[in-house]
C-alpha cells in the first residue's frame, strides 16, 4: 500500500504528514566522516541498500482550528536534476513535487495555506514556493524564516559557503516573498501553539518547531539531523551541515529534550513515513522510535 498522506490529532490541533517524495543520495553525503566498514554493517542490520541512501521528503501540515499552517513547501522539481547533482546514483525511483497533489487528496488546497513556516532555504524544503512560471504557489499565505537564515541566502557570504546551485535556488524562491514576509529571532510565537526555536547549524538560521495544544507535544526537527544513524552515531555528520559544531549544539539541545518530555517528534527526512517517532536516549547518543501507523 502506498500512503503519501497520515492524519494525527495533537491535542486540538489537525496535523498531517504529506510526502512530496523522495530522493537517492550517495552515502558519502549523508557520512561524509563515518568509517567504510562501520556504516556498511549498520545498514547490513537495518536491511538498508550499501550503495546509496533514500531519504523521504515528507512535509507537515497543521490545522490549529485558526490557521492552516505548511511547514516548508517541499522540493518542486528538483528530481529533474537529481542526475546531475549526484551522476554516480540510480535515479530511478528518485520522485519529487508530489507535496500539491497529496496534500488535495486530503481536501487541502494551496489558497487555504494562511501561513508557511520555513525551517530553512535549501532546495527540498523551499523547492515548491513557485510554479513554473515563477507565481507563488500558496499565494494567500504569510511566510515566516529565521532572519540569520534570510540574511544568509541574501548575503555573499552564501557564495563562500554552499555551492552555486543551492544559492540560485535559495535566492529566486526567497525573494519573491519579501512582502509578505516576517523575520523571526528565538524563541518566537509565530501562531498559538507554534514556537520556533533556533538550532543553527545545517544552515546558519536553521529552526525547529515546537507544537503543542492540550498538553500534548511534537518537535518538528526539520534537518538538525538527516537520518537515524545520526542519532545512533551523533558523530557521523552529512556534508550538508554548514557549520558542523553548531549542527552538534543544536542536535544535543534538541533531542536531549524530546527524550527528556518524550515529545513526539517528526523529521522531516527520516523513515518509515510518516516521519513520526519518539526519541530515547542511550549512553551514547540516542535511539530512533517510529510510530506504528494506524489507517
């Protein structure tokens, strides 16, 4: 059964997880640091292909009762270059866009999206902000990004430290919304019940999310981490990690919490989907739960 949608209840609110996709990578990017022998028996045991990574690309959609909220706006078409960004990879079940058509599915459309929250502006989570004619696609929404983030992509420092392809992409999505456009410090309410908390590091502005309503919590992690090896060796690092140490800060403060008020936590890369798990801690480092979905 393929399900690209799951509906859950957060206390009062209505929160779905919507695939947009999914995509290969080379394990080198995902463990640039991790030793050959070791990575390759960790996915030996968790029946894992040894030759490259597939990642899910799963967005989050929250009804708080007031406002229709969509974390990041998924990766648009950047599976038509997949190739040419990782060659040495099979493509072939590499698929990305799907974020509209599922998010409909569940009677959603793009004009009742009153807020989106950027967790940061790499292709994948910024990808969907316009069509192919360049129009915003959530043209009703007011869109929320760290400023360090916004100051970043804007700035020439980017040059320096992403490559070429990411800064284009983050530039001609980011500046289209500069009117309809709030730039967050930490902490910072954005609506009730959603809080941004900085966790800099895979990019300089990079945010987290706590949700809440009735008592009940979820931490939107985004991309502190990319994948549950991450937790279970907090000292592999993906090549995607801007500043690395402050990656490490950011993934010690937030899932020292999530198992410390055993949160329910989404990340948006981590398998199976829905994304959805709990997180324990364990002598060194910390273990992945996900969820048993019930459809």
């Amino acid at each position: 059964m393929n399900v690209e949608s799951y509906h859950f209840q957060l206390g009062d609110f209505d929160c779905f997880s919507i695939s947009d996709g999914n995509f290969n990578y080379p394990l080198e990017s995902f463990f640039a640091n991790a030793p050959k022998a070791e990575l390759e028996a960790s996915l030996r045991q968790h029946d894992l292909p040894a030759d490259h990574i597939t990642t899910p690309y799963t967005c989050l959609l929250v009804n708080t009762g007031q406002h229709w909220v969509l974390i990041d706006t998924g990766a648009g078409n950047l599976a038509a270059m997949a190739a040419k960004i990782f060659p040495s990879v099979d493509h072939t079940t590499t698929v990305t866009g799907k974020l509209l058509r599922n998010m409909q599915a569940v009677g959603v459309t793009p004009d009742d999206i009153e807020i989106v929250i950027i967790t940061h502006a790499h292709p994948d989570h910024i990808g969907g902000t316009l069509d192919d004619t360049g129009k915003l696609v959530f043209s009703n929404a007011h869109y929320f990004i760290a400023q360090d983030e916004w100051q970043f992509w804007t700035s020439d420092i980017a040059s320096t430290k992403a490559p070429a392809s990411m800064v284009d992409i983050a530039r001609r999505n980011l500046e289209p919304l500069r009117d309809r456009l709030t730039l967050i410090d930490d902490p910072f309410t954005i609506v009730p019940g959603i809080q941004a908390l900085a966790t800099p590091g895979h990019t300089p502005g990079h945010i987290a999310l706590s949700i809440a309503s009735d008592r009940q919590q979820l931490l939107h992690i985004s991309d502190v981490v990319l994948h549950p090896f991450h937790l279970e060796h907090p000292e592999w690092i993906p090549v995607f990690d801007i500043f690395p140490e402050q990656a490490a800060a950011s993934k010690q403060r937030i899932f020292n919490r999530a198992a410390a008020e055993q949160a329910l936590v989404f990340a948006h890369h981590f398998p199976p989907f829905p994304n959805l798990g709990y997180v324990l801690k364990q002598a060194e480092g910390w273990q992945w739960q996900p969820i048993k979905m019930h459809l």
